[in-house]
C-alpha cells in the first residue's frame, strides 16, 4: 500500500480513499482544473483493486467537486458556490436600483453572469402551475424560460409562468430583457406591488436530461425550487419553477421570532 493512503478515515477502504481525494481538493492539493489522477495511478498508490477505484470515484462524484468528462477522466471543478440570500434578494430597492436578482447575487460573489432566453411566449398552464396561480390546468399562459451561467458554467434553469390577463398589456414582458430590475420591476411599474415570495424546496438527483443541460455528471443533486410571486392584493402573479446545480447554491435564510 502506497504512503499517500495515510491519513485517511475510518470505514470501508473505498470510503476512505474518497475522503482523502475529496480532502485534497477541499485544502486546495488538487486545484480547480486539476486532473484526478486516473485509475491505473491510483490503483498503484492505494495498492487496491480497480473496482475499488471505481466505488471511490462514485463518493468523489457525488460530492460535487469533480465533473466527469467522457475519455478524459475527471477534473476539478472550478465553480464557487453563489450565495442564494433567499430572505434578501426580492428587496424592493434593488428592483429600483435596476438589479434583478441572479446578477446582482453574481456580481456579489465577483463571478461573471449571463442569461440565455431559451422560450418566450404562450403555454398552456402545467397542472401544478396552474393550481398555484389559481386557473385550470390548460389555460393559456406566458412562459419565460431562462438558462443562467456563471463564469461560463451552466448552473441554473428557471421557467417562469405568469397569467395572460396580467402580462398581455405589458409588452416588456415579452422581450428578452425587460429592463432594470427584471420581470418583477415591470409588474410593480404596471401597479402589481409585491408583498410576499414564497418558495418550496426539495433536493433530489439529477435526470439524465437535466443533468446533461447543467454539464453535470449523471445523478449529481439538485435543488427544485418552486417560487410564488404574491402581491399586495392576493394575485399570484408569477410561479417560477427553478433547477439549480446544488454544489452552487448556499441557501440563507432570516426567520422571524415574533408574531
């Protein structure tokens, strides 16, 4: 057995040469870009089988540090979690202040963000989008799908489904950029002010579709987040449906302690 295998913890061996692959990258051993040594160089440091490797490499994927890429190996992954200030991010002034809420979470993390507009136009209402927005399933709505990268990396899809009586008279709505401040500026230009956001989370793995979207490895997780846009009179005026990568998101939230 080689001498890199000291250090390692306790539990079956491929568990323990996961950990110190992932523990190399933590400490910055294995830089982002970084190649993970390949099968055969770790079969010779760890004195193991190459089924023992492989068990290993599935615990080093689903930590999300590495991204698998076909014929070449793995390699580490350069991608910094954005901070996700869910209490925070819908703040009216930075509506005003001409900041939508993804860029301005990037540009705060110092990463470089675009938005690719992959659909704009009329849908008919998935059944739980409608349940939300309070019309049956099947009624026509607008939907507006966006993929997000940061720093050239893919790490979130969102679809946005807002009621037709609502937007038809909005014509911003319907552009690619709909100004400052995003989608929500122009509802609370045209007299929707905001009074609440209410977002459902469940993490899960990845589809073979989604995960090939956000150039992930196969299974990796995800968080699905549902978010309704409220406003002061009771209308849902927006259900975004949301996949992000999960190793790119820290979610933070204010919980009040009073009534």
């Amino acid at each position: 057995m080689g001498t890199a295998a000291g250090g390692v913890g306790s539990g079956p061996r491929y568990v323990q040469i996961a950990d110190e692959i992932v523990q190399q990258i933590r400490a910055g051993v294995l830089k982002p870009g970084d190649m993970v040594p390949s099968e055969s160089e770790l079969v010779e440091r760890y004195g193991v089988s190459g089924g023992t490797i492989r068990k290993a490499m599935v615990e080093v994927r689903a930590s999300g540090l590495v991204e698998t890429r076909h014929g070449k190996g793995s390699i580490v992954k350069n991608r910094p979690p954005v901070r996700h200030r869910s209490s925070d991010r819908f703040r009216r002034s930075l509506r005003r202040g001409g900041q939508a809420a993804y860029l301005a979470e990037s540009a705060q993390s110092g990463a470089t963000a675009k938005v690719s507009v992959l659909y704009i136009g009329p849908t008919e209402a998935p059944e739980y989008a409608a349940q939300r927005l309070g019309v049956p399933a099947g009624t026509q709505v607008l939907a507006r799908r966006r993929l997000y990268f940061r720093n050239g990396t893919p790490v979130e899809t969102a679809t946005s489904y807002l009621p037709w009586d609502v937007v038809k008279d909005i014509p911003e709505l319907f552009a690619e950029n709909p100004g400052g401040g995003g989608i929500y500026a122009r509802l609370e230009d045209h007299g929707h002010e905001f009074a609440e956001f209410v977002e459902t989370l469940q993490a899960r793995p990845a589809s073979k579709a989604e995960a090939s979207e956000l150039a992930l490895s196969p299974g990796a997780p995800v968080v699905h987040l549902i978010r309704e846009a409220r406003t002061t009179a009771g209308l849902v005026a927006e259900v975004c449906d949301t996949l992000m990568a999960a190793d790119q998101f820290v979610f933070e939230y204010r919980i009040p302690a009073v009534d």
